[in-house]
C-alpha cells in the first residue's frame, strides 16, 4: 500500500453533548432530542431508527449542514462552530442516497473535486483518482474518462465512495448510501465498505433503518426514536439486550437466527475433557458464530464440532444442546455459566476473523 492510500493516524473521535435540533416553524417535538454519546476514533458506527427519528437530522448536523439549536458537537475536542464549515467538510467525506455526483464531470473529475479544492498537484491527484477507483472496484483505465451516465447505480454509488475519500478525511459520513440498491449489489458494497473501513481506519457514522445492514456493517449502532438515542451498543448487545420493547421489535430480538448470527461460540466452549477429537469430525473456529456452528452440525453426520483456535488446535467442541443454549433469549453469554477460561487468547482469536 502507498503512503497516499493511507487516511493518516486514525479517525476523528466525534462528541455530542445534550445536542438538540428544533426545525423553525416546527411547533412538535424536536427532530433531534438531547443527544450525548461519544464516537470512538476508528470506529463504523451505525445510525438506525425508523423514518424521521431523525437520523439525517443528526448526521447533517455533524458537517454543519445544520447548526444545532442546543448543546455541542466536537471533532476531537474541538467544538466545530469554532472550524469553518467548509474546512470542516473538506476533513469528512459525505455520501448520500443520490450520489450527487457532477454529471457533466468525467468519473476521474468527480473523483478528484476535494484534492483540487486542497491545491493538490496534477500528478498526486492522478495518481490519488487511480488508487481510489481501484480500492472502489472500478478499473480506472476503463472508468476514468466515462460519464456517470455511463455507470450502473451501484458504480455510481462506488464513485461516490471514492471521492468522498479522495480528501483523505479522518471520518466519514453516509446517509443510506446503499438505499436504491438491488439487494446482490447492497450486500456487496456493505462487504467491500468494512473491507475498506479495515484497511483504512476511519471513523465512519452510517445511516440505515435497515437492520441488516446495520447488523453487518456497525461495530456500534445508535438506536435513535423521535429525535432521542435510546441504545447505543454492540449489535450483539442491540440484539440480546434491547434496552426496551420499541429495540427488542426493531432489531428483531426474538429472532432465533439472528440472535444465532451475532453470538460468539468462543464463550461456550466445551472442553475436550479426554475426548480427543477424531480426524472425521467437523471443524469451526472459535471466533465463529452461533450460526456457523450450527450450519457445521447440520452438514456433518457428528453429534458434536471440533473448535480450534487460529492455529487450527483444538480448543473444545460444541453440540446442538449449546447453540440452543445460546439462542434463548436472554441467554447472554454470562448466564451461560460455563467455564470460559479454556480460550486463554480470546482476543487474539477474534482479532483472526469475525463472522460478520
Ligand atoms: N428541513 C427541515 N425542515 C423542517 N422539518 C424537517 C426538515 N428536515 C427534517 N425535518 C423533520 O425532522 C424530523 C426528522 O427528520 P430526518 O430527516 O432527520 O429523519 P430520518 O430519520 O432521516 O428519516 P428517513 O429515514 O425518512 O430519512 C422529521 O419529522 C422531519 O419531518
Ligand atoms: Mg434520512
């Protein structure tokens, strides 16, 4: 990887603090409702929540598209009235539903808009618009010169991608990016976007009120309803722990299999206890899911899987009667009340791999 694919250290750490936003002219409530949480720098945190909760409401308020009218957001420390709205976009690329791309700008043009703006010189911004189209999926020598007219919506949506971060912007905004979709391109843009958030290290705030998408993408969601966050966690916790029954119908908690897509296994380990484990039986890792290992159990002819760790050790097995442990509600990894000491790295092993 070149210097130039890289965003810098990390992302920003953005903080709301008591943050309202109150539309003039709109006597109701407000769109958004004293808000105050904290984004970690590096983090891809999901913004969910029904049709005017008020998700694009915070998120523009963020960029300064919208000026709050309580409370205060920061950008590491900083309180962004006190940065210029146009220096503070230059530092966080923004992506929407209709990629608002130029249509009389070639892809190359479009996907070079920030770096011109920051007075970068014509051989860093080639190169730069080559990169990013490559990263995005989209053969610069085929894409450069042609016209967004010229692009499917999912290519148009990979463009956008690539010029909000053509800037190298610390953070990232999108509002349901993926939204117009087809389901096969959405799943693999989703796919492609937490292969780019790895590789790069930016923070991202994305907006859905899709709950798969959420689930797959966010490494922390904010539940948000009538303008007020209600849960800010872990898809796992969102899903097994729902804060109350408006998250628990949302997220779908009593939903076996998605409660079974999100649980770890490494938590319910059985140890081998002298039951070696014998060359015809099954494997899953441990940083797999409920999901997966039942999916192993279903296509093997064994009672039991084999875990193994990163290294392909054996660690312990699991059976049917410990995914249906782990699908009950509740069931949170604690209750469980098996030993987890058996994983003596569990960090290490999920640093392996996720599911997701
Ligand atoms: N420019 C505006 N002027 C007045 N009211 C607005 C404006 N923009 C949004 N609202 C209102 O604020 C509330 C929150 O709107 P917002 O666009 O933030 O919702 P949302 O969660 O993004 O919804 P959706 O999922 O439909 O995009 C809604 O009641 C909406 O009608
Ligand atoms: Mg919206």
């Amino acid at each position: 990887m070149t210097s130039d694919s890289r965003s810098g250290d990390t992302g920003s750490r953005i903080t709301y603090e008591n943050v309202s936003k109150r539309y003039a002219g709109n006597s109701g409530a407000a769109a958004v409702h004293d808000v105050s949480l904290e984004i970690t720098p590096g983090e891809l945190v999901v913004i969910l929540g029904p049709s005017g909760c008020g998700k694009t409401t915070l998120l523009k308020l963020t960029n300064r598209l919208y000026e709050p009218t309580g409370g205060t957001i920061r950008l590491d420390g900083d309180d962004i009235t006190s940065l210029s709205p146009t220096r503070l976009r230059r530092r966080m690329g923004y992506v929407i539903q209709q990629t608002g791309l130029f249509p009389h700008l070639r892809i190359a043009d479009n996907v070079a808009v920030v770096p011109k703006l920051l007075g970068w010189d014509k051989a860093r911004i080639g190169r730069r618009v080559d990169e990013l189209l490559e990263l995005v999926g989209l053969p610069p020598d085929e894409y450069r010169r042609r016209y967004p007219s010229q692009l499917s919506g999912g290519q148009q949506q990979r463009v956008g991608l690539a010029r909000a971060l053509a800037g190298e912007p610390r953070t990232l905004l999108m509002d349901e990016p993926f939204g117009a979709l087809d389901a096969i391109t959405r799943t693999r843009l989703q796919d492609e976007l937490r292969r780019l958030h790895r590789q790069m290290g930016q923070t991202m705030v994305f907006v859905t009120h899709d709950i798969e998408e959420a689930l797959r993408l966010a490494d922390r969601i904010i539940v948000m309803r009538d303008g007020a966050v209600v849960q800010y966690d872990t898809p796992l916790a969102v899903v097994t722990r729902p804060a109350d029954e408006f998250v628990a119908q949302l997220v779908g908690s009593g939903n076996v299999m998605r409660r079974l897509e999100l649980l770890p296994i490494r938590d319910v380990v059985r140890p081998l206890d002298g039951r070696a484990p014998r060359a015809d039986e099954a494997t899953i890792l441990a940083s797999g899911t409920g999901r997966a290992a039942l999916d192993r159990l279903l296509e093997s002819s064994s009672d039991r899987v084999i875990v193994v760790d990163a290294d392909a050790r054996p660690i312990g097995w699991v059976d049917f009667a410990t995914v249906h442990g782990i699908s009950q509600p509740g069931a949170g990894i604690a209750s469980m009340g098996i030993d987890d000491t058996i994983v003596t790295d569990a960090d290490a092993i999920v640093a392996t791999g996720s599911s997701r």
